[in-house]
C-alpha cells in the first residue's frame, strides 16, 4: 500500500506532507514529545520527507526516515539537500514491521497517519518498542472511528486518506500497551487542516461522522526491579 501515495491525487489529497494536518501537526507532536537538538528521531512510514525536514529545521533533531517505497526514498534524498539540514537528515527503505535498525538506538519514534495503514500493526508496535532507548517516547497520529467504514470509503482513495482500515480508539492503546508502551496522552487533534478526505467521511454516513484525527504520546515502560518497583 505504498504505490498509491506516489500518486497526483495523493498529493492533491494530502498535500506535500502526505498525511492530514500537514507540518503543522508534524510540529505539534513535535512539541509534545519535547524534542530538542540532542534527540535521535525515527520517522517511520516517512514518505516523501517532509515531516523529517521539518522536524530538524524546527526542533534541531537528528532524524532519520524510514519508508517502505524505494521512490519516495530516492525523492526524499533528493528534497532534504537543498534545506540546509542534509547533516540531519537521512533516509533509508525499510519495513515498519521489521525496521533495519540496532535496538535501543533512537529517542523518538514517530509515525504520522500511517500505523492504521500497517497489515501487522502488532509487530510494527513491538518494532517501535525495540528501536527506543529506555524513557524513550512514541507520537502517533491516526484516525480513530466508531463502526463500520462505509463501502464507498473502503477504496484506493480511502487508503490514501487514512481512512479505511482505521481503528476505535481502544485498538490503538492496546497494540502500544501491549508492545510494552504506557500511553500518558491521548487527545483529538483539533485546528488542523485535514484535508479533502476527511471533509468526504464527515459526510459519509453517521458511524463515520463519529471519527476523530488523533495523538497519541507513549513512553517505554521502565524495567521492574527485583522488589516489583519501577
């Protein structure tokens, strides 16, 4: 399901970020995972890079961008050279469910609507896990629905919108709890611009209308002492 986002009407769709609310939610979780010049970010799922670009120009983190399509890759390498932060960020093709990377080396996973997008959402949790430092964090954003998604959202746009294999809210915290993440905030992402797709689900029928963009900021669990403590 990567083809798809390499398209026009992706584009048109998204923007050049490729995922709902733009760099301006790429910022926000920014801000909420306290990132800082002294942080190794892992953005998973990167797509054309311009989350990562904007990461290190705003926050001075290093980051590099893992994404499954070997085009975006080449694009993406090709756009961080020309805005002076190519020392910061670099991007390598890769599987979300088997990330190429050492364990216990980033400070930071963050993965913009493209978990809900992910066939084995379990193993890409428990990859995130495994790449993190101990205290290390996860900003997620993701779609969030109550009932079915309507079948005339279930196509190739709805993929490209995030839209149609999007979980309840209780499915997100339990693929991260059970990863071995503690989720300390969970909020509705509001004043973002979310595109042309999400402006079609709110129209699509009630159980849609119930949707909600939303973040997710989790923390690696600290390991249990002998005596039970943490």
């Amino acid at each position: 399901m990567t083809e798809p986002y390499q398209s026009d009407w992706a584009r048109l769709l998204l923007g050049d970020s490729f995922h709902p609310g733009g760099t301006a939610l790429t910022e926000y979780l920014g801000t909420l995972l306290s990132l800082g010049s002294d942080q190794r970010v892992l953005d998973v799922a990167a797509g054309q890079g311009a989350s990562a670009i904007h990461l290190a120009q705003r926050f001075g983190c290093s980051v590099l961008g893992i994404e499954y399509s070997s085009v975006a890759v080449e694009n993406a390498s090709q756009a961080v050279l020309a805005t002076g932060v190519a020392h910061l960020v670099t991007f390598e093709q890769g599987d979300a469910e088997n990330l190429p990377v050492p364990a216990a080396s980033f400070d930071v996973v963050l993965c913009e609507c493209a978990f809900c997008t992910f066939p084995q959402k379990a193993m890409a949790a428990s990859e995130f896990v495994r790449v993190l430092r101990p205290g290390g964090r996860v900003g997620l954003s993701d779609l969030t629905r109550k009932g079915d998604i309507p079948a005339d959202l279930q196509g190739l746009l709805a993929w490209i919108a995030c839209i149609a294999d999007a979980q309840p809210l209780e499915d997100y915290v339990h693929y991260l709890t059970e990863a071995g993440l503690t989720v300390q905030l969970e909020t509705v992402c509001k004043g973002f611009k979310m595109g042309l797709s999400l402006g079609d689900a709110e129209a699509s029928g009630s159980e849609t209308r119930k949707s909600n963009f939303r973040c997710f900021l989790a923390r690696t669990r600290s390991p249990c002492r002998a005596d039970g403590r943490r």
